[in-house]
C-alpha cells in the first residue's frame, strides 16, 4: 500500500488572499491581453505561463519543504476558477500541469528520484504534461496498449498519443503504459519521460472548436530514462486517489472561472441596458438571476467535493479511496460541471444578443462559447456515466 502524502501547509490565510488578487492581476494584465489570439492563432499562450512561472506559481502544490507554497486542493481550485475568467486555455493548461505534479507529491515522495524532481520543479519552474489517451484504447485511462520494457536500470517506451496538451512546450510528461509487453492492459504504470530523453514525433495537428491555446496535438511519443522516472505506486492507485478527484476538481473550478466571465459579461451588457430605460427592469434582469443561479450551484457543487476530497487526503489512509461513493459523486461533479458551463454560457448569450454572438465585441462570448464544448469530451460524459451505471448497481447511498 503506498503512503499518500498530501500538501495543505498553507491554510486560508490573508496570505493566500494575496495570493489570490496577484493571480487576478496576472489574468487581467496578461492572460485577459492574450485570451484572444491565442485563441485565434491556436497558439500556446507563452506570455500566461511565463507570468505564472514569475509567479512561482508553478509549484504552488509542492510541499513547502521542497520549497513550494504548500498550497492545498481547495486553493488550487480557487487560483484555477480565478485564471479561467481571464483564459480558458491557459486556466486548462495550469490546471493540467497542477494535477501531474499532485500525482507526483501524492505517490512520488517516497521515491529520492521524485523528491530531487519536486526540488528541481520548484527551482526552474518546470511545466509538466500528461500523456494518458492512446490510439487504439482513447479515453479509457484503465487500458493501455503500450509497454514499457526495461533494461537494467533503463527503460524505453513508445506511445502513439492522439492528444498531449503543450507536448512541444512541456518539460516532462507522466505517461500511462503496461508495466512490461507481457502485463495485461490493466497493470499500468505512470513513468516521467523528460525532455531531452524523449522525442515526439507529430502525429496530428491542434485546429478544434475549442481550447484552442492548449496545443493539445498527437506525437508518437518514444522515450528512454531511468527505472527510478517510474512512479512507486500502481497507476489504479495514483487514478483513484488523485488523477480522477484531482482532475474533477480542478477542470469543474476553471470551467466555474470561464462560467463566471461569461455572468460578469452578461451583467455588464445587463447594466448597459438599464442604463437606457431608468426606473424600468429590463427582462434581460431576470435572465441574469436565473443564470446566476445556476452558476451558485456550479461552484457549490466544486466546493463540495473538494472538502470532501480534502477531508479524504487529510485521514492519509488510501483506503478510504475503495469506496464506490467518492467515485461517484466524483463523476456526478464532472459531468454535471460540463452541463453547467454550456448552459451558463447559452443563457448568458441569449443575455447579450448579438453583442454576445460578434467576434468583435467587449461582451463576445464566442471564446467561452467554444471552450465550454470542450469540457463534455475530456473523458467523455458517457464513458463517465456509464461507470456510474454499473458502480450505482452495488453502491448503497450513505457510504
Ligand atoms: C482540451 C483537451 C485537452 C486534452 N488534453 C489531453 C492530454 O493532455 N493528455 C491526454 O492524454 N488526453 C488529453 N485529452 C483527451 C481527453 O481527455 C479524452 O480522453 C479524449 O478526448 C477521448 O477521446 P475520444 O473522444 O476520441 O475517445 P473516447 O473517450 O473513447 O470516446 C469516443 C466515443 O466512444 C464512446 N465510448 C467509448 N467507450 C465508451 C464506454 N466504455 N462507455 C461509453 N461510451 C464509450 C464515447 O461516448 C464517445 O462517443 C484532451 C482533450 C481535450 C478536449
């Protein structure tokens, strides 16, 4: 059973307030600056992660002891909403970035491999990737068709990944494969590939409606490194106990972030409008009270699943992860968040009208529009639901 090791040195504190309005500032001066063409251009929004890495906001989850914040989930998620109602793709891409080095200080620290990688993170500010989705398995994160094969201390892996968000840009990549070339799919592990030891060969290019910033294009990945770039624990632990909740969270709190804009928009377009006709509550008024409800239950439903998930990380007992009840509502937060944001979005427009529909406009939601598609495929709805299907057939509410 591997130890799990969570990080929550700094509590809510006027310190992280701080914090906070200096991650606003960065999404007003730099990535609301960029949001456009990035998107635009699909182009990877260097100025957003070089003010984050100024920042060091990069290894805001490694433990202070490495040198990090010490930041813990709950404030992640915050600086991840705050990011989203500036930049959706750059949100996305701290948000992913966040959830790798959480794999790693959740299941690596055991490891004097992974602890010199946090140190050496926090010192360069080093941007991590993920390559989980496969062609020939897709978004099934519990199958892998790749193998890695080891050699004395070495190893060597190819992986043909149809998407790895900032591949180009990304220092290191967590990659999910067999264990070796005759494990089932099922016995996975999560090895470190780093830049300089691997090579990614383009596979596809990254033209879609949406998140067009986060550069996520297919490479045939092949790499070679040291056994000790192995993460100790099994892949069904680091998925059960941090990707899948960590994920969840921190994709439903910046899509909270891209949904809040899209309010704060619609609000300003309501006030305009008012402006016109004093004394008088345009109709447009109570669309915005119904869409700012909607959004109120969004981030409580974040909210709520993140002290869940923290009271579990602070019990320190990955048994308490076997439990079909956590999955679940986990799920229920993904799927429901995905949902959320193109309805806020879609009521928000109908809001601003045509000045909502224009590229060319202060009140476009267009960019949110497009981004907030994106959030139903990032592990599909169905395939989610569908396990909640079969886990809902045995799990007994209350547990
Ligand atoms: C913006 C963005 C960034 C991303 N970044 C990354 C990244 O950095 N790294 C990475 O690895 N991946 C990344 N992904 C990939 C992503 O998370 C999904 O895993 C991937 O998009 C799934 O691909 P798919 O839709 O083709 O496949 P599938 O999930 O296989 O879905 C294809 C279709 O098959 C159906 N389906 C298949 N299996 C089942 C099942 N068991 N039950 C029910 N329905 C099923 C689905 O409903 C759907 O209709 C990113 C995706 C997006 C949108």
């Amino acid at each position: 059973m591997n130890t799990l090791v969570c990080s929550a040195d700094l509590e809510v504190t006027a310190e992280f307030d701080d914090l906070l309005r200096q991650v606003h500032a960065i999404g007003r001066d730099t990535l609301a600056v960029h949001a456009a063409d990035v998107d635009r251009d699909a182009r990877f929004p260097t100025e957003s992660i070089t003010a984050l890495k100024d920042a060091r906001l990069l290894s805001a989850y490694v433990p202070a002891e490495y040198g990090g914040m010490g930041l813990n989930i709950h404030q992640i998620g915050e600086i991840c909403e705050v990011l989203g109602q500036y930049c959706g793709s750059s949100a996305m891409i701290y948000a992913m970035h966040c959830i790798q080095v959480a794999c790693v200080v959740h299941h690596g620290q055991e490891s004097l491999f992974f602890q010199n990688y946090l140190r050496q993170l926090v010192e360069q500010q080093l941007l991590m990737a993920s390559a989980t989705t496969e062609i020939g398995t897709g978004g099934d994160l519990l199958s892998s068709i790749c193998a890695i094969e080891v050699n004395g201390d070495n190893f060597s892996l190819t992986k043909k990944a149809p998407v790895i968000s900032y591949g180009e840009q990304a220092d290191d990549i967590l990659v999910t494969c067999r264990r070796s070339p005759d494990a089932p799919a099922s016995d996975q592990v999560h090895v470190m590939v780093r830049r300089g030891e691997y090579t990614a060969t383009p596979l596809s290019t990254w033209d879609t409606m949406g998140f067009r910033g986060t550069c996520s294009s297919g490479f045939t990945l092949t790499a070679i490194g040291d056994t000790a770039q192995i993460l100790p624990a099994s892949f069904t632990d680091i998925l059960t106990q941090t990707m899948h909740p960590y994920s969840h969270i921190v994709w439903g709190a910046l899509w909270s972030g891209i949904a809040m804009d899209a309010v704060n928009r619609a609000r300003a377009f309501v006030r305009a409008e008012a402006r016109k006709t004093p004394g008088e509550t345009p109709i447009s008024a109570v669309r915005l009270a119904e869409v700012d409800q909607v959004l109120q239950e969004m981030r409580h439903n974040v909210k709520s699943v993140t002290r869940e998930y923290q009271e579990l990380l602070d019990k320190n007992c990955p048994e308490a992860f076997k439990g079909f009840g956590f999955s679940i509502r986990t799920n229920n937060l993904k799927v429901s968040c995905s949902q959320r944001i193109v309805e806020i979005v879609g009521k928000a427009l109908l809001i601003c009208g045509i000045s909502g529909y224009r590229n060319d406009s202060k009140f476009s939601l267009a960019r949110h529009l497009r981004d907030s598609y994106g959030a139903a495929l990032m592990v599909n709805n169905d395939r989610i639901t569908k396990l909640n299907a079969t886990m809902l057939m045995v799990h007994k509410e209350g547990h």
